[in-house]
C-alpha cells in the first residue's frame, strides 16, 4: 500500500486488526525485514503497520532534505492518514532513534515502545565523519561500500556460517537501496540527537530486545537503555546479532507479543 505524504509515496504493510503496532526498520533496511513479525502479530490479535522510510525499500527517495524529524513526522502523517491516533512503536537500530524522536515531540500518538537492537547515543566526532565519507560515497558509488560495512556487522557469527540465504536476502535489499536514500540516511544519522540523559524522562512501557552477538549495537548499548528506561522490560536474545527480529524470530515474536499482552488497555 501507498501514501502521499510532503508529495513523496511512502510503502507501507498493513496487516491484521486490533490495537496498532507501528514498526520501523533499520538502515540500510527495508520493512521487508519485518516480514517474520506481520503475521504473528496479527495473528494475536493486533493490527501491524509497517513502512519503508523515505528513501528506502518500495518508497520515494528525494535528493534532499533527510533528518530524524523527517522521518519521525512521516511516520505522524502516515498515522494520521490511517486515523490512528496511537500505536506501540517498535524501532529497530535507525528505527530506534526515530522512535526516540517521536518520543520527545510526539509523546501523545506512542502507546508504549519497542527500542530492539539500537541505542541512546549520538555518534562522537569520528563516528560522524565516518558517515560523511561514506555518505559521500554511496552517492558517488551506490550501495557498495555501504553493503561491504554492514553486512559484516549484522549478523551473529553462527549466522553467518549456516544461513547464508539469509545474508543474501538481507544483502539484496541494501543492494537495491537507492543512493540518495543511503546518503540521506547516513547524514540523519550523523546528526542525531544524543538521547541518554533524557531516557528516564520517557514515561512509557517500554521494552528493550537486544541480541548478545550484536557488533553494530553491543551489550553495553542495551544496557544503557534498560537503566535509563523507567521500568522497562527486557531480554537479550543469544545466538543473534543485529537482526535479532530475522535470527531468532520465534522468541522475538513470543517477546513481543507478550510485551504487548502485558499493556494496559
């Protein structure tokens, strides 16, 4: 399904009824990544809702113009045009600072919140160069040099080793990624706010899931999360990295799903 929103098509799923769950994926993603999660979900009892970003997947992909505020109000308007008034937002790595942005402006629309392989801190001074240069790359160059970084860092070393189909698909759909889309997300990322201190101030049910063999946002990264979340729920899944959600779907989803089970009407 399409929606025009600031005159750019976004994709989106939208699969089962019942309360919303908004899923946001991760970069250099797609919401094909979810594709373990929809029906699942919907199956106990949820309506699931999930996007590619601006630049990303199935939607448009402009020159310019990409930030985390961007993003986030897209996903605003995307609930508007869908006369949801609130969802449980679960974001996954870019996703999940994305889903911070919405916490802080859009406190109102997020019922509770999914923060699952990402982390509360901006990038230092390298970390924001190196996504320049590799921003400026992506440009010149398309999805290479982006896929050569990433797809060593997503993936739990057991993975790697035994589901090569796996890699491969998730291989394919940074390959397909459009460059201004890459870029774009690269130079968000580079300037995102850091949201640590402000952890404690997010006053919803939330959830942490975190893969133990995650390289791009380890243990401590979670950790940080769980402490500065006011009684937030959490579990850290063994034999998954990054794509925890692709890795180990089934305790992801029984994760989850309990997670929402246990939210107040």
């Amino acid at each position: 399904m399409n929606i025009t929103v600031d005159d750019i098509n976004l994709a989106y799923d939208d699969v089962g009824t019942g309360p919303a769950v908004l899923l946001i994926h991760g970069f250099p993603l797609n919401r094909q990544m979810w594709q373990p999660q929809l029906k699942p979900i919907a199956e106990a009892g949820y309506r699931v809702i999930a996007p590619d970003l601006r630049g990303f997947g199935a939607s448009d992909a402009p020159a310019g113009g990409y930030s985390m505020d961007r993003f986030a109000d897209d996903i605003i308007a995307l609930l508007d045009s869908l006369n949801i008034e609130q969802a449980v937002v679960g974001g996954m790595s870019m996703g999940g600072y994305i889903l911070m942005n919405l916490l802080e402006r859009y406190p109102d629309r997020v019922r509770a919140a999914c923060f699952i392989a990402t982390r509360s801190n901006a990038d230092d001074e390298a970390g924001r160069e190196r996504r320049k240069a590799m921003a400026a790359e992506a440009e010149r160059l398309g999805a290479n040099p982006v896929i050569k970084i990433f797809a060593e860092l997503l993936f739990a070393a057991d993975t790697a080793q035994e589901r090569p189909e796996l890699i491969a698909r998730v291989t394919s759909w940074m390959r397909e990624t459009n460059p201004k889309g890459l870029a774009g997300g690269l130079l968000a990322m580079s300037v995102r706010k850091d949201y640590t201190q402000m952890l404690p101030s997010f006053r919803h049910p939330s959830l942490v899931i975190a893969g133990a063999e995650d390289r791009a946002a380890p243990a401590e990264t979670a950790r940080t999360l769980i402490k500065g979340l006011t009684g937030c729920q959490s579990r850290v899944i063994e034999k998954a990295g990054h794509m925890v959600n692709m890795e180990q779907p089934g305790i992801f989803n029984d994760c989850m799903i309990q997670f929402l089970k246990s939210l107040p009407e």
